[in-house]
C-alpha cells in the first residue's frame, strides 16, 4: 500500500498535465490540421444574420409558478365567493351568516336566552317554548324562522343565500314608519321597534303576544324591514301570528314560507303588499269547501286561481289540497 | 479561465470552476461564456471571437473521429449552425467548452447509430508507415513520426479516441469529459489509460 503512484497512473497524471509525449506528439501532428476556411463564411454569415435578430422575451423562471398559484387563489376566492352567495354551503353556515350580515356584534342589541317565557294568557297565539313545538304546532313565528337553521337539503339553502341581501339591505335601512303600508307587517315591525328598544326583562309587560321571547327574538334578529322584505314577511306574519285556524300549514311544512322566499323567486316577491285580509282569505277558503260541497269543482278552482293569486304563500287546508294538486301552476 | 471564475464568484450559476491547465487557455481573454452572454445580447463580433477560438479544435474532434472529411465539415457545420440557433434560449450553466464539445458528441454519436463508422483512411494523408522493424530504415522521418500518431490515435476505439481528443482538443478534465460522454469520472480515466497503452504501444519507435 505504497503512496507512490502506480507507473500508469503516473502516465495518466502526466497526459492529464501536458506533460507526456505522447500529447505533445500528438498536438505537433494536428496542429497543422485545421477547419477549411470556407466554412467559416456560411457560420459567420448565419451568426450575424441571428444577432441582429431581436431576443424574444423570455418569461422569467418564476413567472409559471406564480401564474399557477395566483391562477389557484383565484379560483379558490371565486368558488368561496359562489358558495358563500350561491348556496353550495353547508345548512350550519346559515346562522352564522345572517349574524355576520347584522353587523359587528358590538352594534347588535344583547339577545336574550332561547328558552322563550311562557306566553301571557291574552296572547292571541301562543308563542312556542321551542322550534320543535312550534314546528309541532305549525305556528312560526319569525325570529324563529330566522333563528332556525335550514334544512339539511340544497334547496333550503338558496333561500337563506337570497334572502340575505334582503336582510342587509334591513339592516342598513334607516327606521321609516311612512312607507309600512302593511298592516301585518307593520305590527311586527313595531314590535320588533319596541322590543328592541325595551328592556329585555320588559317583555311581561307589553300586554301582546308578540312581546314574548320569540318575538323579542325577533326583534333581536329582525332589524327594521325595508318594504321588499316586508313584502316578503306579510305572509309570513299571517301564517304566524294572524292566521286563521284554517290556514294553519300542515306539519312538516312549517318552513315552507321563509325557505321558498329563495327558490320563489320574483312571483313570490309579486306578493301583495296591502292587506293580506286573513279574513277573506278564510272566506275562499270558506267560498271552495262550499263549492267542493256542491260538487262545482270548476267554481271551487276558479276561487283557488283567486286565492292563489293573492296568497301565494298561504298554505290550503288538508281538506282542500287535493284540490290544488291539478291546479296549474 | 480567471474571468470564467469570476463569473462564477457574481453567482451565476456555475456549478464548479475546475482548474486544467490546457493547451486551449485563453489567458487575460474574456471567457467562453461572457462572449456568449454578449451574442445573446446581439455582439455578433462576440460569436466570431468565440468561433475562431474553437473552430479548429472542434473540427479536429470532428474529424479524428469519423475520419470522413466531408462529413465532418458537415457535422462542423451543424454544431455551429446549433450555436447560432440556440443562442435566445443559452443559459450559463456548465462551461461553455463541455457545452460546445457535447453537441459536437452528440453528433458523432448519431453517425455511429447511423452505422458510419469510421473504416477507412483519411483521403489525403500519406500511407501510414510499417513498424519499425518491418521497415527497410531504421530512421523514421519527421513528417512520417506525425502520421505515426495521428493514424494511432485513429485506430483507438471510438470511446477510448474521443477521451483522448476530449482532453488533447478541449482541453477538458476527467469530469468534464464524463460529462460530455456521459460517463463517470474512474471510466474515463480507465479509457484514458488504455488509449495511453495503445498508443505507446503503436508508437514506441517513434518516441
């Protein structure tokens, strides 16, 4: 194991160096040999040719890279974008939405605790204790309808999805008691007012029903309502608060007002603004259970196309729903 | 070499300054690359610089190695002609020698794939001379002594020729001519040392 190199490896280190003969032989012979002269013209020419050409523009090494992050975030911003206004959300977003389309929590009035104070006996509805009995007794009032998360089904949520714009638009709607022209609306407007600036340990003493939890709670969610959305809540406060006993939605349609405020579209919003007239309401009710009586089934539809024109949002009673299953839409 | 380092020492990207003394040594000149950094930029004198530095020791790879003289100006050729074409899109990542040699293998070996081996003698070389105890003198000439070495160093093998030019024209290290070759470093020195063998085997009347 000698350090002393082997002989050709010392040969190797000499050629590497230039000092073996062999490459000095070797450059002696070529040396003379050297590229014909004209090649050199067609290279040169072509050389010249491409250096008066302008270097395209090159993209810069990073350039692809941040165009496909920046590509990513913005798709990712849009699709936020649509789920948090075109309803691919999911039904738990709902709550938490309307609450952050109220404003800062510190703008929001302190809302009581859920569970609602047994209703006075004068109330002419009885507010419910909880969604499920007032889901039970198919009376919902508002703040409930608000406060209550959407069905676990896509369809409920384009309803919370559209009518937030409306509730933003309520929020930022200064107080304007001239344009309430709905009678029904305008009492749970003015409830909701004076709830909201009430005491909330003021609430037994308001002497109505709609001063109890629920509609404190309304209160509480439902700033004052610009005229489109009290368009939109006439019907509600009808099938709620005023409603007829015949009137009553069936159960498991409880919902149906406030979740087919998105899917309704603009006939829903067509709705009528003035007097949603419970009472004549009851009296084609009244009008087609007598018809279907008679057997005039043609004269208890022609009463439906009229009802249905100036309550689309009230529900029929069991008995007369087969009679809208063949009404045309 | 020195401005080749202090290329490397602005941080452009070079991988290792690897320092051969070489008969292709441009002392005091601009390096390879900053004459192909100027071409980009449009200094067509630049290219003519850089093409009369290489020119002839490229062509002699060329030709040592197919030992066709037509066809190695044609390859000759090509190699420029690829220069002057990928001049926009050149980068400054190895030396521009190993660059410049890589494209000039490349070539050869697509005329081997192509079968065009090298077979016969250069055109117009002189016979090759016998060896010398098949020869009636005992005193080789001078001019025959060179043909002695250039018709050696033609009948190594292609691997252990293009090794042997690789250091003897560009000037190249063992890494750098693994690179061109694609071969590690202890290979090229084994071909290297084979060659050597040969060669002073072939020419020992000579030396």
């Amino acid at each position: 194991m000698s350090s002393e190199p082997r002989p050709d490896d010392k040969e190797l280190e000499d050629f590497l160096a230039g000092r073996h003969p062999l490459g000095r032989a070797y450059r002696e012979a070529a040396q003379h040999q050297g590229a014909p002269p004209e090649l050199d013209a067609d290279i040169l020419a072509a050389a010249r040719a491409e250096a008066g050409r302008p270097l395209p523009r090159r993209r810069p090494r990073w350039m692809q890279p941040l165009a496909f992050a920046a590509t990513l975030t913005l798709g990712l911003v849009v699709l936020l974008q649509l789920r948090h206004q075109g309803g691919v959300g999911t039904p738990l977003e709902a709550p938490l939405r309307s609450q952050a389309l109220q404003g800062p929590a510190s703008e929001r009035p302190i809302a009581p605790p859920l569970p609602a104070p047994p209703a006075p006996k004068s109330s002419p509805v009885p507010a419910p204790a909880s969604r499920d009995e007032s889901e039970r007794s198919g009376a919902i009032p508002e703040a409930a309808v608000e406060q209550a998360a959407p069905p676990a089904t896509m369809r409920s949520e384009p309803s919370s999805a559209a009518s937030a714009p409306a509730r933003t638009r309520e929020s930022e709607a200064p107080e304007d008691s001239d344009a309430r022209d709905s009678s029904a609306a305008e009492a749970v407007d003015a409830n909701a007012n004076a709830n909201a600036n009430a005491n909330a340990n003021a609430n037994a003493g308001s002497g109505s029903g709609s001063g109890s939890g629920a509609a404190l709670k309304g209160s509480v969610m439902a700033p004052p309502a610009s005229p489109s959305s009290k368009a939109e809540r006439a019907p509600e406060a009808s099938s709620s608060s005023s409603q007829p006993a015949g009137v009553s939605p069936p159960a498991g349609q409880a919902e149906r007002p406030a979740a087919m405020e998105g899917s309704a579209g603009p006939a829903v919003r067509k709705a009528p603004v003035s007097n949603p007239a419970p009472p004549e309401a009851q009296a084609m009710i009244e009008a087609m259970r007598e018809h279907l009586e008679t057997q005039n089934q043609d004269a208890a539809l022609e009463v439906l196309r009229v009802f249905r024109r100036q309550y689309p949002h009230l529900s029929l009673p069991v008995d007369l729903q087969e009679l809208e299953a063949p009404y045309p839409e | 070499m020195r401005a080749y380092a202090a290329l490397h020492d602005q941080g452009v990207g070079l991988e290792a300054t690897i320092t051969v003394a070489t008969p292709v040594e441009h002392r005091d000149e601009i390096a390879d690359e900053q004459l192909m950094q100027r071409y980009q930029r449009g200094d067509a004198a630049a290219f003519e610089t850089l093409y009369r530095r290489h020119r002839d020791p490229v062509y002699r790879y060329l030709l040592r190695g197919i030992s066709d003289r037509e066809r190695a100006q044609e390859l000759f050729q090509e190699v420029w002609a690829s220069v002057v074409r990928v001049r926009a899109t050149w980068e400054l990542r190895a030396r521009f020698t190993t660059w410049l040699y890589r494209l000039a293998h490349n070539r050869l070996v697509d005329e081997y794939r192509a079968a065009r081996l090298p077979t016969d003698t250069l055109e117009d070389e002189p016979a090759v001379a016998a060896p010398e105890h098949l020869q009636p003198e005992s005193a080789v000439s001078g001019q025959q002594r060179l043909h002695r070495v250039l018709q050696a160093v033609q009948g190594l093998p292609p691997e252990q020729r293009q090794a042997f030019l690789l250091k003897e024209e560009g000037g190249m290290s063992l890494e750098q001519i693994g690179e061109v070759t694609g071969v590690g470093r202890e290979t090229v020195k084994s071909r290297l040392r084979y060659a050597l063998a040969k060669l002073r085997l072939e020419l020992s009347d000579v030396l």
